[in-house]
C-alpha cells in the first residue's frame, strides 16, 4: 500500500456523510476544529503538525496535496458548509508563502475543495503544497488557523490550529524521529539520513509519513526482510564497504 492509495481510502472514507453528533449533548452554534487521535479503515494518527519532503515522496510532482482531519461540532446539516482557514506565522522566520509554498485558501481553486459535503461531520481537508526551489535549503513552515466565518464558529480552542513542515530535502518522518524507538523504528530499527535515503532508493518505500500500524505484521516483516536483503546485497556489491551514516555508524536492520 502507497501513500497515494491509503489517501485515497481515506477521502472515500470521510467524504461519507454521517448522521452522529461528533460531540454528544453539544447543542451550541456548529463550530469546526482540527482532530486529535486515531481515525478512519487504516488506523492512522493524526497529530498536530506534518512534517512532508518532496525528495521523500519521489518522482518529479511539483504541487502536491496533504489532508488534515476535521470535525463539526453541532447536529449535521443537509447543506455544503464552507471551511474558513488562515494562515497565521506570517510574520516568523522560514515561514511558508502564498502562491509560493502552497495554493492561497483564498483562491476559487481552494475556496472550492473547503467544503464540508451534505449533512457530514468530517472531512478530509486538503491543502496544495507547491514544490518551490526555496525548499531544497531549508524547511518552512505552515502554521493555519480556523477562523470563524457563516457556517462555523471556532470549535475546541486548543484545536484550532494546525501546522504543515515543508521541504525537498531528506528528513525524519511525522513516525520516524531520531531517538525514537517507536514509529517505524519498530520496523527498521533507529533513525539515520544515510538509512532512510537506503530505503527510498534501493527498497522503495516513501510512506514515513504513516503509522506502522496501519500496515500489516506480515507487510511489515515483509518490508523489514526487503531492507535486510537489499542492505546485504549493497555491502556485497560494494566489496565489503558496508554503508555506514556521517558520523561512521554502521547501517543494520534488525530482525523482526
């Protein structure tokens, strides 16, 4: 499974409509905020924040598209309901531009997929991100708002916002951080650029981004077998000058 399909599963998914209240007894004003937790057929985690590389997903897209759970507040309603979001770390430091980095919320393009469907309480929100040469030296970020507008208020406070890390260059992952022994570092083992490059390039797989567990044991093994093989055959072919990070870390895999 790639990351183009489980997109897909879950847009199908969560464009549904659904008749339940998301928040039980609330009778106040609809309002709108970003989810927190596990969701849809997959189980995967949805954060406060995304951290996404161009370079990671291969290929030569120069726009792509990332989705943030939302959620109303309020019974649902047998009308589109228009999403209002903004932008809101304009004035910091590598900070992601309009028209630049991303599509403007502002634009009839947008305007037109922020739209919660028909008598739905969640939604697959997209954004457009643009693939801008600027993101080949540094990571910049897009830190957006719920704001309130005709058809929804601002929903739970400190779910408000949300933030979107841009690059095009290789970095650890939403589940694979340096130090971490959780996340995909259940699959291959502790974190290192010189490792995750091996694993897009000569295993194929891009899908950091994922929680493991939305994968199978048997594809997770199966992928874990793959590195290993891959990784033996490289140190073979390369007459016993076994692939080692920038600090002279020996690259291994362990067995799962």
């Amino acid at each position: 499974m790639n990351r183009v399909v489980i997109y897909i599963t879950l847009c199908m998914s969560f464009l549904a409509a659904c008749s339940e209240n998301e928040v039980p007894g609330y009778t106040g004003d609809d309002a709108l905020y970003f989810y927190r937790g596990a969701y849809g057929n997959v189980n995967v985690y949805q954060r406060d924040s995304i951290f996404f590389s161009f370079l990671t997903q291969g290929g030569l897209k120069q726009r792509d598209t990332l989705y943030i759970d939302v959620r109303t507040m309020g019974m649902p309603q047998n009308r589109e309901r228009q999403i209002a979001i903004e932008q809101i770390n304009t004035d910091k430091e590598a900070t992601a531009q309009v028209g630049v980095h991303y599509v403007d919320f502002r634009d009839e393009e947008m305007r037109r997929l922020l739209i919660i469907p028909a008598n739905a309480v969640r939604y697959m929100m997209p954004v457009i991100v643009l693939r801008d040469a600027s993101l080949q030296r540094e990571m910049v970020s897009l830190q957006i708002k719920i704001i309130e507008n005709e058809d929804f208020r601002v929903g739970i406070d400190k779910q408000s916002t949300f933030i979107l890390k841009l690059s095009d260059q290789l970095l650890p992952s939403t589940h694979w951080q340096p130090g971490s022994s959780s996340g995909w570092a259940t699959v291959f083992g502790a974190y290192g650029q010189e490792k995750h490059r091996f694993l897009i390039n000569y295993v194929g797989f891009t899908d950091f981004d994922t929680e493991p567990s939305s994968y199978p044991l048997a594809v997770r093994r199966f992928l874990n077998e793959q590195a290993r093989k891959k990784l033996s055959e490289y140190n073979e072919a390369n007459s016993g000058n076994e692939l080692k990070e920038a600090n002279g870390d020996r690259v291994a895999f362990p067995v799962i």
